[in-house]
C-alpha cells in the first residue's frame, strides 16, 4: 500500500469512473511478518467470501497492527488491480487505509459487521 498520494483533493470524476473500482470488506484469515520488504509489511491473506475467496496482500500497516490483532478483523481492498509483485510475494489486492498525523496507515474498515464480500458503493 502506498500512502505517497495523500494531500490535495484531486479533479472531478464521472460516477462511472468510481464504479470500476472494486472496493470490498473481507475478514484477515491469515497475517505474518514480511521481513524482505523494502518497507515494514505484513503478508495477509483476506476472506472475501464466495464469489471472490481468499486474496493475498502485502500492507504496510506495521506501525499500528500487529499479525495477532489483525486476525479476525474486517478490512477494505481493491480487489480488481492487477496483482503486484512485492519482492518474493504476489499481493493479489490493495488493503485500504489513510495515513495518520505521523503518515502511518490507520486502515480503512466498516464500524460494524458486514457479509465479506459487499462492495463498496
């Protein structure tokens, strides 16, 4: 996840625009340290229920997230961008979140429960 983008609001664009992107929740079913990245990550492995299944993604979200905090937990991705390859590891999706005071991902995540799967709209 690249937080390099944060500042000033962009140009307008068309509805139809946000709609290609596929944004969904999924619950973290698997999460571990990536030592071999460039940056401090963790490689997660996130339900997005049925229709989608199981995706990989590489987050750098160590500086507020821990693997055994994050296990169980809801979160938001793309899950329609080509896949990346992050060093020795294949991130399937975009794990979502702003950045805090200090440029830190905070996640981006539903204040409730909702089915893995449901889309963003």
């Amino acid at each position: 996840m690249s937080h390099q983008d944060a500042g000033a609001a962009r140009p307008q664009v068309a509805y139809a625009d946000f709609e290609r992107v596929d944004i969904r929740v999924g619950t973290v079913v698997a999460a571990e340290p990536y030592p071999e990245a460039r940056k401090p990550a963790f490689k997660l492995r996130i339900d997005f229920g049925p229709e989608i299944g199981e995706k990989k993604s590489s987050a750098q979200i160590t500086k507020h997230y821990t693997p055994e905090a994050l296990l169980g937990r809801q979160v938001m991705a793309v899950v329609n961008f080509p896949p990346r390859q992050i060093g020795k590891f294949v991130s399937e999706v975009l794990t979502l979140g702003f950045p805090d005071a200090h440029g830190e991902v905070v996640l981006a995540v539903p204040d409730k429960a909702v089915p893995d799967g449901g889309k963003l709209f």
